[in-house]
C-alpha cells in the first residue's frame, strides 16, 4: 500500500509533465517558405541591349555581370570626360601662376586694379572649368558603370525580361529587365495563434525543418495584428541559412521555437 506522501510527490510531477509537453507542442508550428528578398533590377541609362548573360532559373554569383548594353559609346564618354578633367587642371594651374604673378607685380605698383581683377576672374573661371570638367566626368562614369546591370547578392534568376537587340528607354522611368531572389538564406512563415505569439520575440533563436532537414533560424519578424483570414493568428517570420540547398516558394517546414 502506497503511503500518502509518494501519491502527493507523483502528482505534481504528471501534472508538471503533462504541462511540459503541450508547450513543447504548442512552440512547433506549421510555415512555408517565402523568399527573404527579392529585387527588380534594371538600369537608368538609355540604349540597346548587347548581350545577356543569364536566364530563368540560373544562380548567379554577387557582381556577376547579368546584362551589358552596348556600351562603346559610354567608354568614350569616360576617356574624353579624363582628357577634359586634365586639360581645366593644367588651365586652372597656369591660371594661378598668372594671378600670383599678377598680384607681385601689383603690390609693386606696375599693374592696376583693373589687371588685377582680371587675373582673379581668369582664375575663378579656371577652378570653375575644372569643377563642370569633373561633374562631366563622374556622370560620364556613372553611366558607363550602370550599362551593365551586376548582381547585388547571390541569387536565383527569377525572370528575365530582356533580349539582346532590344531598346531601352529608361527617360520616363526605369525598364524592369531581370528580378533575383537572394539565394542563400529562406524565410519560414508561420501564423501562431495570440497565446504563443507573447512568447516569441525578434532576434529570438528557432529551429526550421523542410524535408526532414534542420536548419537553424532567427525571428525576424512578429506581427503586432492578426491576420484578417485566421482570427487571431500573428505572422511570424524566421530567416535561416540554406546551406546551399535549393529550397522552393512554398515548400512546407515546421519551425520550433
């Protein structure tokens, strides 16, 4: 016969188990995986598209070159916008030995305010040529660099609206040509109900589970609303590394928290 002290010990012991058990529960949620960040690439400059160097559903390496206008015209631009920069500079320096010559023969009396005047406004026009020289020559650059398109981050392409030979007028606004989705990290979308979502905060650590394999995450996101479809479920969001698989929009994972 069992005394009455070990049947008060045992019960609390179930009691705290069975607790145990439904929060462990209850922290594993059903997501599926979004995209972390996906972008719209194209470019500002006009021209015609030489060559692309990617398609649908290729994975591209950060700075890879995607697509390149023709572009001969833009490298011209750069050279002459270099000679233009070093010709103001040696007209700006020759300008200031003249003022300072100006000034010497001024202070002894053998030139007038008159020429002296004139050898300031020469060499304010002087440093004025080399500034519009250097504005031409950074625009010059910025175009020839922005004829071709690079990508931002390693990422699958996901669509690619362009073709060599075709015309690109971006006067009006920006032509989309390709859009990338990062490649390296996923996000598991979870919709947690309002008595679990009080216990998850940002940065909080999360495990995901996609086909049987663990991949360690982090809360990135936790909704301060229900969705509107689910009652009084809270969007919560983890991101974790890939490890290089090539996971889907979509795919079912479980995520603990």
């Amino acid at each position: 016969m069992n005394s009455p002290g070990r049947g008060v010990g045992v019960l609390p012991m179930l009691i705290f188990a069975l607790v145990f058990s439904l929060t462990v529960s209850a922290a594993e949620e059903e997501a599926t995986l979004q995209w972390v960040r996906t972008v719209t690439l194209s470019t500002p400059v006009n021209g015609v598209i030489a060559e692309v160097t990617v398609d649908k559903g290729d994975r591209v390496s950060t700075d890879q070159i995607l697509l390149r206008l023709v572009n001969e015209t833009f490298r011209a631009d750069v050279f002459a916008g270099r000679a233009r920069l070093k010709q103001a500079k040696n007209n700006r320096d020759e300008a200031r030995r003249e003022l300072e010559r100006t000034q010497e023969l001024y202070d002894r009396t053998l030139l007038s305010d008159h020429d002296l005047q004139l050898a300031k406004i020469q060499k304010d026009a002087a440093d004025a040529d080399v500034l519009l020289a250097r504005a031409n020559l950074t625009k010059a650059e910025y175009d020839f660099g922005h004829s071709m398109i690079r990508a931002p981050f390693a990422a699958w392409v996901l669509q690619r609206n362009a073709q060599p030979g075709q015309t690109v007028v971006s006067r009006m606004r920006a032509v989309p040509l390709i859009i990338l989705a990062e490649a390296d990290r996923m996000l598991a979308r979870s919709l947690v109900s309002g008595t679990t979502v009080d216990n998850i905060k940002r940065n909080d650590k999360a495990k995901v589970t996609v086909a049987g394999k663990s991949y360690a995450g982090t809360v990135n996101f936790v909704a301060l609303e229900p969705e509107k479809s689910s009652g009084d479920r809270y969007v919560v969001d983890v991101v974790f590394a890939t490890d290089k698989q090539a996971l889907r929009v979509g795919q079912p994972a479980k995520v603990k928290f």
